[in-house]
C-alpha cells in the first residue's frame, strides 16, 4: 500500500500537475493574444512541442535520438517546464488580483500589452537565471582542531555536477581547470555527477576530461547514480580516476574521509555501524548525499559532514520548499562539536536556470589547534 501512494504522488507531482498546469497556461495565452485564431493556433503549437519535448525527456525517449538531437530536445523539454512554472504563478497572481477587483477582466482578453509584459518579464527572467547559473561561487570554510592533521589539510568540496545531455565538456573543462589552480589535497563529491544516463557521458568522452584532475577525487554515491545504474555509475567513475567510497573509507593525509552509500540503497549500513571501523581519534569527514537525519553524524562523532541533493530548491520558490524540509538546505550549518556543509550544487538538474539560488563548491582548510 505505501508502495501504490509513493507512486500515485510521484505520477500526480511529473505528469498530472504539469498537464494541469499546461493546459491552465495555454487557456490563458489563447485568451490574451490579441491575434487572429491562426497565430493564436501557432502559439500553441509551438507550446505543444515544448510540452511534448518535456514529456520525452521524462520518458527517456532521448535515450534513444542522436546525441545533438538528444541534447536540443532534453534543453528544450526542461527549460519549458521551469518556464510553466513561472507562467502558472504569474496567471495565478492576475487571476486572484482579478477576483478582488485590483485588476481589471479586460487585462486578460486580447491584450497586447499585458501579453508583452509577461513575455519581456519572462525573458529578463530566465535571462538572469541562465547567467546566475554560469556563476561559481566558492565559499571558504576555516576548521581547527586539536586532532592531528599534520601541517593542515585543504579539500575541494562539491556535489551536484549532474553530468549529462545538458553539461557536457565545456563545462567539466572549467571545473577541472579550476581544481587543478586550487591544487586542493583533495576533491570530495557529495554524489549525483551522472546526471540521469551513462550513454551522453560516454559520447562525450568525460572520462577522459575528469582523468587530467591533478589530486586525488573521492565521491559517495547519490540517487541519480542508481537512476542511471549504479554498477554503470561505479564503472564510470573509476574509468574516470574517481575513487567510489559505498560505505567504505580513505585516508586523506591522515584525515578519514568516509563515504555512505545513499539511502536509495535500501540495504547501506546505518552510519553507527559504519563508525565502528573508524578511529576517532583522526579527524573525520562524511559524505552523505541527502541531508536527513544530521543527528545521526552528531551522535557518532562525525567532525565534518558534506551533503548535497538539495540544489536550495534552484529557483525560487522551490527554495522555501528545501528550507522547510531539509534542517539545513544549504550552506554551513552546526550541531554541537559537529559541522556541517550542504552544497547548493555545482550543476543542477533540468535546465540551466539558477532563480534566488546559487551554483557553489566550497574549500575547506582543516588547521591543528
């Protein structure tokens, strides 16, 4: 029974709500373009083909096209679902302000203007959200501690690159020029670097692109790893010099970096068994791809905790959904001698729209007291 209500609140979330939510939008544009019926019919047309474009990405179908055409229509498919998103609230607000009398019907029948507003506002929009996205911000994070650590260590840390039709090469090239001019101890990957498919990784050769990282790159597995095949991902991964930790450990000059396996795996070790093998003596760092339950990294001992999977919702107002589920969507974050540091991701998923939010890594300088 909990397994028919998960998959009826997905199937309402990815096909029932956007279908809604289309045809919603696509009453409104019929009504307010001010067009003979024939442009107005190729309005919705070309609205129709982003819909279905988004519909094949949901399905797979790209799996199946050429790569250049895979990689249009996986473009196309989810920036036209981040765009009725922000079609559906901005018909919401004129129709809730229409039934209070703040804004007059006639704003919605065959109104140039109204419809030229919304477009321009649209574009600047996503225009802003397109460039925010390329911006990588990085932010420094300063620990001390009485453990040894030798002369210190300095770690990369990441999550979210979401490799795939929509970030490719050019994109992973910048990314390894980048640890390569830090030249960190180490990079740790909080999961979810295969996008959603193996197959756009391996016709883009991006394996070849992540063996020129200088250092050593360690990474624990996150949910879009198991959508894309675990086994796939794993191979992927060390065919890239990534080191895979599922439940295992490493050794980072004389830190303990500790990878779980994400909780799509049913069967991972709980994070106090996972400990048991661990001296705490040394200074220890986890990797734990979805940030539920911090406690449990308090209660074990954990000095370090790098999460990521929330993407701080990537637009607004998806942020105030994250921050109200997760304890801490992004950024620092302490629970008594534990710290904390969710990446608002790298990349992303879907289309390359940062609205209110931000793409980020971070630099953490672990220093003897």
């Amino acid at each position: 029974m909990i397994i028919f209500n998960f998959f009826y609140m997905w199937f309402a979330i990815f096909f029932i709500l956007p279908v809604a939510g289309f045809a919603y939008v696509l009453w409104h544009v019929w009504t307010i373009l001010p067009l003979a019926s024939v442009y107005r019919w190729c309005a919705v047309g070309v609205g129709i083909l982003a819909f279905a474009m988004m519909l094949m990405s949901f399905g797979k179908v790209t799996d199946h096209l050429p790569l250049g055409i895979a990689k249009a229509v996986y473009t196309v498919g989810y920036s036209s679902l981040f765009i009725l998103l922000y079609l559906v609230m901005a018909f919401l607000l004129l129709d809730l302000l229409r039934l209070v009398h703040v804004v007059p019907a006639a704003w919605l029948r065959s109104n140039g203007t109204v419809a030229a507003v919304i477009a321009v506002v649209m574009a600047v929009v996503f225009t802003a959200g397109y460039i925010n996205y390329g911006v990588k911000r990085c932010r420094t994070v300063s620990m001390s501690t009485e453990k040894p650590v030798g002369n210190g260590v300095t770690l990369m840390m990441l999550s979210d690159l979401h490799l795939g039709y929509h970030i490719g090469p050019g994109e992973l090239t910048r990314l390894v020029e980048t640890i390569n001019r830090l030249r960190p101890d180490a990079v740790l990957i909080a999961g979810d670097i295969v996008d959603g498919n193996i197959r756009p990784l391996e016709e883009q050769h991006l394996a070849d692109i992540l063996r020129l990282v200088d250092v050593p790159v360690y990474a624990c597995p996150g949910n879009h790893e198991y959508y894309a095949g675990i086994e796939a991902s794993a191979d992927f991964m060390r065919r890239a010099g990534i080191t895979l930790l599922r439940d295992s450990m490493a050794d980072v000059k004389g830190i303990t970096v500790i990878g779980r396996d994400d909780r799509s795996n049913p069967h991972r070790k709980s994070l106090g068994a996972l400990m048991k093998g661990v001296d705490k003596s040394r200074y220890t760092v986890l990797m734990d791809h979805q940030p539920y339950h911090l406690e449990q990294a308090e209660r074990a001992g954990v000095d370090f905790q790098l999460s990521g999977h929330t993407h701080h919702g990537q637009l607004w107002p998806v942020s105030w959904i994250t921050d109200a589920v997760y304890e801490v969507s992004h950024g620092e974050y302490s629970r008594g001698r534990t710290h904390y540091y969710v990446c608002p991701g790298y990349g992303l998923w879907g289309a390359k729209f940062r609205i209110g939010t931000c793409s980020e890594y971070a630099v953490l300088r672990v220093a003897g007291a």
